[in-house]
C-alpha cells in the first residue's frame, strides 16, 4: 500500500514539473505549423538547440527517441516539435509506427494522424496549389482525382508534386498511383532539364523503402541517363511479381503490378525500346486472368501499341476463350494480319463473323416486311428484343474495328446487320447511319447516300414511322441532314459537275443545315462551294457564320461565369459543356474567317480541358488546334500538333487527310 502511494506521488510530480517547465515557454503551445518552411524563427532554433551541425534527419530522429522520455515535458516538447516538422517528419514518423518503444510506437501514431501538413510548397505553380488545396483532408476517391489532375499538367509542371504524394501519402493505392503518373511523363529533350528534374525528385524521395519511392529514384536515373534502362526496370517488376506469388502485400496484386507493365512498356515503345518491351510483357503474361474481360482488355492495350506477339500469345494460352468472343477473336485475328500471316488472320476474322449469329426470323402474318438497303422487301426483320441486343453487339465489335482502322471487318458487321434489321427496328437505322458515316469518311459519298435511301425515303411517306423511329433516336432529321450532306458531296465528287449541278449542290447543302444547324461542318461545305455567279450565296453563309460564332462565344462567356461561382464538385459537368464550346468556335472560325488568335486561344484552352483518359475527345481538340495554327499561317505548328492527335486516333481518315494537306503546303 505504501509502495503504490509513492509511485503515485511520484508520477503527481512528474506531471506538475511537466507544467511548470511548458509554462516557462513562450507562453503557449508551440503552434502546428502547415508546412515546414512556415516554422517560426522560436520553433526552429527550439527544435534545433545543441544540434550543432546535425541534419534535419538527425534532429527529428532524436526527437522520436524523445518521444519515449520518462520525463512528461521532455514528450510533449518532443511531440509538439516533431508537428512543426510537418512533412519533414513523414517518414521517420511512418517508420516510427512499428518501433519496439510502446510508448513511441503509440506516439508516432497519434502524431500520423493529428499531423497537419500542407501538400504544396510555396514554389509550386498555381495549378498545382489549386490543385492541392486541402488535399489531407479529402476521401481517398477525392484525392485520387486529384493526383489524376497532376498528371495531366503539361511539361512535367506536376511531377514534384506526384512524388511528394508517391512518398508521403500513407495510401498505397493513392501513392502509387502517384508514382505511376511519373513513370508516364515523357522524358524531357534537353539533358540540362532531364538532370534538374532528377534532382527535384532524388530531394524529395531520398532513400525511399516504399515502392513507390524506388520506382521514381529509377525514373530519376533514367532521366541523368536519358533512355530508358530496361534491365533496371525489369528488376523491379520482377520484386512486385514475388510479392504477388508470395502473397506478401494484400495492396500488391496481379492488376497492379500488370498497369506497371504496361506503362513501364508504353514507355519503352516510344523510346524506340519495342523488343525490350516484348520481352517484359511476355515475362508476366500469366498475370493477364483467363476472363474475357481482362483477356480484351490486355489485347487492346497490345494491339493499341502494336505488340502483336502478345496477343498472339494470349490466344495461344486460351484459345478457347478466344474462340468464343468475337472482339477477342478479331483482335487475334488483326495480331496475325500485322504480322504477316494474312491467311489465319482473315480466317479467324471470318469465325468471328458467326460468333453470336443474327438468328433467322419470320415476320408474322399482319407484319408489314420492311425494306433492306437496297429497299426491296427484306424476308428476316427483328421481330423480339433478343435479337435487337445481338444486333447491337455486333455493331459495337464494328465500332472497335473501326477505331483499330479494320474498316473492311468494320463494313462486313455492319452490312449483315443491316441484311438481318430492316428499317423497322432503332439498330436497324442506327446501323445504317453508322456506315454511312464511315462510307463518308472514305469518300465513298455515293454509296454513303445509297445506305440512307430506304430510311429517308420511308420518312418521307410515313409521318408515324418519324414519331415511331424518334422515341427510340434524337431525330430522323439529322439522319436526312447526312443524306443531304453526302448527296451534295456526291454530286462534288463529280469533276464535271454543270452549273445546274452547283445549283443542286447548294440546295442540298441549305437543306442539310436546316435539318441539323449544329451540325458546322455542313456550313463550311457550304462557305467553300464556289459559284461566281451568286455573290449572294456567300454573303449568306457569312453571315449564318458570324451569327453563329457570336452565339458560340456567348455561350463560352456565360459558361465560364457559371464555373466561377459552382461548387468544385460540379464544375467537371460544365467544363465538358465549356471545352466542346470551345472546340466548337474554334472550328469553324480556322475553317472560314474571323479572329485566328482568338481561335487559337480557344482550341488551346479546350485542349487542357481535355483528359488524358477520353483519347478521342482529346484527339479532336488537338486536330481542331492544328487547323488554328494552319489558318494563323504557323505551318510548322499544324503538322507537329496534328502528329500529336493522329498519335491518339492514327486510324482517323478525316485527320490523316488533314495532314497530307498541311505538309504540301509545307513544300
């Protein structure tokens, strides 16, 4: 009984020296500073008093041990420092979590989660500081967006800020996600720059322990390097892969160490390093899970680079799998063709035809037949929603083709939905509509028109068939919009097109824009139809220009006042809104006349508007940006930005053409 009193008066005395020695400080409590370099003169001269010459490291190192002082104020004095340190004591404190000491263990990890730090230093760029702001207190789904939002600023502007996050974010999701927007970031040309930004990271990584700081240190020795070190890269890979097979990390899995892959890959590829690229896929292509989900997924991403070996083995390792899918099956299919087994690739684009059949259906007995393409009665129309979604299955493996430049597999799709749907069902005149579409991108304007002939004609008689087709489609107007557009173009085609014919073509043209005024790339079809014989003409379709690019611009001033006042929350709805309206003005002024600069503004800004993750709204901005720098005179421009949208969608023909004709006028 008399032993526990004393240790008790003891601990009494203990506490009240505690109080006594805190109330001969300043007066209050050291302050937790936001950030390191807002520590106040008192803080830093408290924090580093006997230091002598000893490092930051060293301090913060001594003030943990501190941390586990019998003496109550040694502890608090030490805790109240280490906070000042902010994201200086990150680590030692991340480290401190797991020390022997209860007491420090305890400590450190009351400190992790009361630490108040501020994400961003004062050096960074504006964006960045926006970007971070009251980064620590968000939901993790929050601040993923915003580390996705560092990684796409342009000229390596958010890497420092990326490999703070890579080091100190405690979430291993959230941090290395962070050191994998690094890895994409392309290296700088200039060696000076390469080595001043290897610098920056090396500060303020240091002697990382976590993967994600040992990811960034060797995009660092890439960057003094210049090139990617593919032995050093596949070292690293190779100790994610035995922490997967050992089951060390529950946040390191297959998918995970599969994105490191293929953006240490894609990375290689545009350093000219394709084989050794190959070599470490194939490594780990047992990673990819036999699922049809992840078996297209990983196929597209090495059809989209050109690694066709890949896929290749990946039929080979699940050639059933492959043979029941048809998007899986094309894609084996395109990897034989590119590489130079022409015969098997067409066979396995015939057999992925059959995949999931259009079944043979009779119409009933009080059905009226609807016409094909060609407007004869059709014996096989849609009759039940099963096979509408069969159709439409089919129709997006066409959609695919298309965009991997497959245009003949694309066309064969189409057209046998189109023998199976008659006009009667929505994907029947979907269908149509999207190959009319592609036929136009040809330049086959002709058999364009053809494609759409039963629709419109079916319109033209059938007033309920318009509301019928309209519950189900935005309008059938725009559907006779394209078929007036590609019959004018049709008859341009033409190289001896009469007077009477240019006559016929405006007509179309005028008609085509009334059914679809949005639709800006007939009304300048239409500024450039030439006829010497109607000055009226043209100061017609200027004067339609201009009203339209005064709405356009009232539109972009009223939406950019609206994102000044709206929630952060919901800005992202109106800057979709805001960069097509941009894109949209910019267009058509570099297409006809008006204010150049001002256009080239605008593509620009709609261009950063774009994310990295919607390649074909992004390729357009890039496109619509070339044809600014083209009309500004600024030929050089044009043709390297154009470069950079056909990089995105290098199978569009409309851009393709579009830089043919930058580059003779470059000659």
């Amino acid at each position: 009984m008399t032993n526990l009193v004393r240790i008790d008066f003891q601990r009494v005395v203990a506490f009240c020296l505690g109080l006594a020695v805190l109330a001969c400080q300043s007066g209050s409590q050291v302050a937790v500073a936001d950030d390191p370099g807002n520590r106040t003169a008192t803080d830093k001269q408290a924090a580093g008093a006997g230091a002598g010459d000893q490092s930051t490291d060293q301090i913060i190192a001594e003030l943990i041990e501190k941390l586990g002082s019998d003496s109550y104020a040694t502890r608090v004095r030490a805790r109240n420092l280490l906070k000042g340190y902010g994201l200086e004591a990150f680590g030692a404190l991340r480290e401190a979590q797991f020390h022997t000491d209860s007491e420090i263990l305890a400590a450190a990890r009351y400190l992790m989660r009361s630490l108040q730090v501020s994400w961003s230093k004062e050096y960074d760029p504006k964006e960045v500081r926006e970007i971070l702001q009251e980064y620590g207190a968000q939901s993790e789904t929050e601040r993923l967006g915003r580390i996705e939002l560092l990684g796409q600023l342009r000229g390596q502007m958010g890497v420092p800020a990326l490999a703070r996050l890579a080091e100190f974010d405690d979430k291993p999701l959230l941090n290395r996600r962070a050191a994998m927007l690094v890895l994409k970031q392309p290296l700088p040309a200039d060696p000076a720059a390469r080595t001043q930004l290897a610098e920056q990271i090396e500060s303020i990584i240091g002697e990382s322990d976590r993967d994600a700081g040992k990811w960034l240190l060797a995009y660092a020795n890439d960057l003094r390097a210049g090139s990617y070190s593919a032995e050093q890269w596949r070292e690293l890979v190779r100790q994610q892969r035995h922490k997967v097979d050992s089951g060390e990390s529950a946040s390191i899995t297959s998918d995970s160490v599969i994105q490191l892959i293929r953006v240490l890959a894609t990375r290689a590829i545009a350093e000219q390093s394709r084989q050794p690229a190959i070599e470490l896929v194939s490594e780990h292509i047992d990673l990819v899970a036999p699922t049809a989900l992840d078996l297209a997924e990983h196929s597209a991403w090495a059809i989209r680079h050109g690694l066709f070996p890949i896929v290749i083995s990946l039929f080979e390792r699940n050639t059933h799998a492959f043979h029941e899918n048809a998007e899986l099956l094309y894609s084996a299919a395109q990897a034989f063709d590119e590489s130079g087994d022409a015969v098997v690739g067409q066979q396995l684009a015939t057999d992925a035809l059959q995949i999931n059949p259009l079944p043979e259906i009779q119409p009933s007995d009080d059905e009226e037949t609807p016409d094909g393409a060609d407007g004869q009665p059709q014996a096989n129309p849609v009759t039940d929603q099963k096979t509408e979604e069969i159709a439409y299955s089919h129709f997006q493996v066409a959609t695919m083709l298309k965009r991997r430049g497959r245009f003949d597999w694309a066309e064969r799709e189409l057209t046998t939905v189109i023998e199976r749907c008659g006009i009667e069902s929505i994907i029947g005149v979907i269908v149509r509509r999207d190959l009319a579409m592609m036929y136009g991108e040809q330049l086959r304007h002709q058999e364009a028109t053809a494609v759409l002939d039963p629709i419109v004609d079916r319109a033209k008689k059938d007033r309920l068939y318009q509301a019928r087709m309209s519950n189900g489609l935005s309008s059938l107007n725009q559907i006779s919009s394209l078929h007036h557009f590609e019959s004018a173009l049709a008859l341009l085609d033409d190289q001896q097109t009469a007077a009477a014919d240019i006559d016929k073509v405006k007509m179309l043209l005028k008609r085509a824009y009334e059914l679809d005024n949005k639709n800006i790339d007939i009304l300048i079809k239409m500024y450039r139809v030439d006829d010497p014989s109607d000055p009226d003409w043209k100061n017609t379709v200027v004067k339609q220009i201009t009203q339209n690019c005064d709405n356009l611009w009232r539109t972009i001033m009223q939406l950019k006042a609206k994102r000044k006042i709206i929630p952060a929350e919901l800005a992202s709805q109106f800057e979709a809104e805001l960069g097509d309206s941009l894109n949209h003005y910019a267009w058509l002024v570099a297409n006809t006349e008006g204010d150049f600069d001002r256009a080239l503004k605008s593509a620009l800004e709609s261009v950063a508007m774009a994310g990295t993750d919607d390649p074909v709204s992004r390729s357009a901005r890039l496109d619509t940006c070339a044809r600014c720098y083209f009309a500004l005179g600024q030929v050089d421009e044009a043709i390297v930005t154009q470069q950079e949208a056909l990089r995105l969608e290098p199978f569009s023909l409309p851009m393709i053409r579009q830089l043919e004709e930058f580059k003779s006028a470059q000659k």
